[in-house]
C-alpha cells in the first residue's frame, strides 16, 4: 500500500472486514481473547486491583459496562479496570520484539464498546484483529532498539494506537476520523522504564486502553487532530521517540503478512523475558525427575538484558518482585513442580526454604550467546551428576504456541475462582464460535460475577 504510514493504517483498519481476515488468523485472535479473559478473572487477585478499583470507579457514577469476572463500571471505568485485571498478575501476552503487551490496551475497550452497542460477535473479532494488528505495526515502525535506548515503554505509547482501532472499527469509521483517532492516541502516548520494578509498569497498559477508547470517541465527534502523526517531521512518533523510525515496516504486506501472529501467550504467570528460562527449567524437571531435594546448585543463563531485568531479585521483598524474580520461579518449580498464583502467594513466596534456595542455591548469569527470551538451564545434582536444558523459543511463542486446550485449561483455572462452573464453560463456548454469536452483551453477561458471590463483586465496588 502506498501513501503516509498513518493513511495508510488507517484505510486497512476502517476497511476491515471478516473475509479479509484468513481463517488460522481469526482462529488465533481467538485464542488471544480467550487467554485476555484467563489472565482478567486471575488480575482480581493482584496486590494492587482494589487501588485501580477504586480509581475506575471514580471516574464515573454510571454503570453501564461490565467488568470481567466482577459487576459494571462506566464505559471508562470498565476500560480502565480491565486493562489493569488483564495485566495485574504478570501473565498476559507480549509481542517480544516490541516487549509490549498488547491486549490490555485493545481488548478492554473493544468489549466495552461492543456491549454497549450490542454489536455481533463477528463484529468483536474484526476489531480485535484490527486493534492488535495496528498495535504491533505501529511498533515494528518504531526502531524498537532506539525506542528503548530512550527509555519508553511499549504498552503506554504504541497501545492507544491499537486501542482508537479497535473502537473505531466498531463505530464504523472511515479512513480520514480513523486517522484523526490516531492522531488523538499519538497525541497521549506516553510511559517509560523509569516505572520499571513498581506496578506503575501496568498502570501504562491500561492507561493506554482508556487513551485509545478516549481518541476514537473524540474522533467520532469530528475533533481536528493530525492525520499524519506517525511521520510527522515535527514531533511525530517515529521523529520524536525513534530518530526516524521505519515507517516502511508498518506498511509492509499489510493484509498479507499478520504481524499479530508475533503476539506470544505465558502459559506461566512471571515475567515475559524469563519465559524462555521457565521452559527450559520445566523440559528438565520432566526430562529428569528433578526436585529441590535432588538438586544442589541451579544456574541460569540468559541475555544480559533478562539478567539486568529479572536476575536481580535473588532475596525479592513480595509478590511484585517474586514475579520478576528468575531466583524465586527456579525454586518454586523445583519445590512445587509447578507455577501457578498459587506459587505467588505470600504463604508460599514466604517460606523460608524457598527464599533460602532462590538465594544461595540460584546462580543466574549473562551469556553474550544468549539474545532475547534464550536460556540455558544446568543443575549440578547432589550425587555429582550435571545436567542441563537450552529453550530458544518460550511454550506460547509463535514458534511453539499455545494449544487451545492449554488456553482453556489456563481459562479454567483462573475462572472457577469467580465464575460458576456452567459459565465458565459457555465462556469457552462462545469464544469459540464467536463470529456466531448475535450480541456481545451475551459474552460479557457471562464473564459478570454472579450476585450470589458477593467476594467476586469486590474488586470492582
């Protein structure tokens, strides 16, 4: 497609349709829905949900949205809180060459627009396919290495853009107030590393769902903003946050070539740059019957940029740094054979054996050899034996996917906690026949917490 980059976005996203979308790609945007949703019901028991909570339900008095696993928001306050229940507990998705999560920015908004206009569920998978689509094009543009060199963070400054898609694909909008809708997220994109280490990290994402719901509602109003934000010479995207960028990325095979397919699901909850290591841990623990007891030293190597980030919690203080932490998921693989909340629970993260392995028992270090995800896991076992396990590509990586059943499964695990047992199955039902499906209202009515569980309704009062 030739033209302005951000024209040129904007036509194939307000023009979108479902037959233009090949069927394995409409079969993974659902399996990306269905694993938002598991990781959604799981956020209500991250550490800091009820703080979110709280401000969501100040941003409006109305109710007309639901929230997943809990009761109605706004339509702001939804958008606001979902994003966060998405990201709460450090197991959504990441498109790994962007590191920026992606559903928390574009799912939230979509839902809350489809069930407000009551729109059909075929209608829900186009704009999800066009808001993840936009998002990760918008980011392939960015010269991602000199984008991080300036310390911004994905999520708060490319998701808006897949967010404004998303709405404005379901409001019907045309290529000029769908540009202008990027315009209008261009113009709140914001977020960096400086937040690295604290929960401001998630705020970014669903701040980015609420600036993108923001942009599309203000476009639909005809507001006048650039239609030419990406490229812009004076304080466009690619000039301001990426010396240039390559604008010539974003449009490249648009259409043909689905970017969204590098959107990579966690079958663990933990950090997405250490999922690499969780992997290579577990093909060991299943390969040789490993336990804690079995084991006298562990080491881990990775990129320089995985130790930077995520070897530096050997002796983490709570949940937040127990996720990042690649010392504490080695031990509680070791001891438990599994990662799940459970895993990161204080009466878990707490004990002492645990913190004392993650401690003196975990060596992680950087191999040069070693880019991105990489790792290379070696135990040296107590009766003198070595052995060791390499993952170049993560379990929920685009070159080892997820299945379905181990997304449901996932679903399931999480959901049973706030949804009773029939629901959870329609759930997964009408995810999966979604372009079936009359009215989205029907797939959020499922998703609400029942009013017979008052607990559930909690982390949304």
């Amino acid at each position: 497609m030739a033209g302005d980059a951000t024209e040129v976005l904007a036509k194939f996203a307000a023009g979108l349709k479902y037959d233009d979308i090949p069927e394995r790609v409409r079969d993974y945007c659902k399996n990306v829905l269905l694993d938002t949703l598991a990781c959604a019901v799981a956020g209500h028991q991250g550490e800091e949900t009820r703080q979110i909570a709280a401000l969501a339900s100040g941003l409006a008095q109305s109710n007309e949205s639901s929230i997943i696993g809990g009761d109605r928001l706004s339509l702001a306050g939804a958008t606001m809180l979902n994003g966060y229940l998405i990201t709460a507990v450090t197991m959504c998705d990441i498109h790994r060459s962007t590191l920026t999560h992606i559903t928390p920015e574009v799912i939230p908004p979509a839902l809350a627009i489809a069930e407000r206009d009551a729109l059909a569920g075929r209608d829900l998978l186009v704009a999800i396919a066009a808001g993840c689509e936009v998002t990760t094009r918008v980011g392939i543009g960015l010269d991602y290495p000199e984008f991080r060199r300036r310390g911004w963070h994905g999520p708060g400054v490319i998701g808006p853009f897949g967010a404004a898609a998303a709405v404005g694909r379901l409001l019907g909008f045309d290529t000029d107030t769908m540009a202008t809708a990027f315009g209008l997220a261009g113009s709140q994109a914001a977020g960096t590393f400086a937040a690295w280490g604290t929960p401001t990290v998630k705020f970014h994402q669903c701040r980015g769902a609420l600036s993108g719901l923001l942009a599309a509602l203000l476009a639909q109003q005809k507001f006048v903003a650039t239609r030419e934000f990406l490229t812009a010479k004076d304080g466009g995207l690619y000039a301001t946050y990426a010396n240039g960028g390559k604008p010539e990325a974003v449009t490249a095979d648009l259409g043909k070539r689905w970017e969204l397919e590098q959107i990579a699901l966690r079958l663990w909850p933990s950090a997405s740059t250490i999922q690499g290591f969780i992997t290579a841990l577990f093909d060991l623990v299943e390969k040789h019957q490993l336990t804690a007891g079995k084991v006298r030293r562990l080491r881990v190597a990775m990129s320089k940029t995985a130790v930077d980030m995520h070897g530096i919690f050997p002796r983490y203080k709570a949940k937040f740094e127990a996720l990042l932490s690649t010392h504490y998921a080695a031990a509680a693989i070791l001891h438990d054979r599994e990662l799940t909340l459970a895993q990161f629970e204080p009466a878990r993260y707490d004990d002492p054996r645990l913190r004392r392995f993650a401690a003196e028992q975990v060596e992680v270090k950087a191999d040069p050899r070693l880019t991105g995800v990489q790792a290379v896991v070696e135990a040296e076992t107590i009766d003198g034996q070595t052995v060791s396990m390499r993952c170049d590509h993560p379990r929920g990586s685009a070159e080892n996917p997820l299945t379905r059943a181990q997304i449901e499964a996932k679903f399931r695990t999480y959901a049973k906690a706030r949804l009773a047992d029939s629901r959870v199955e329609e759930v997964i039902g009408a995810v999966t026949r979604l372009e079936e499906l009359g009215s989205a209202r029907r797939l959020l009515d499922l998703l609400r917490a029942g009013d017979e569980q008052p607990l559930r309704k909690s982390a949304a009062a």
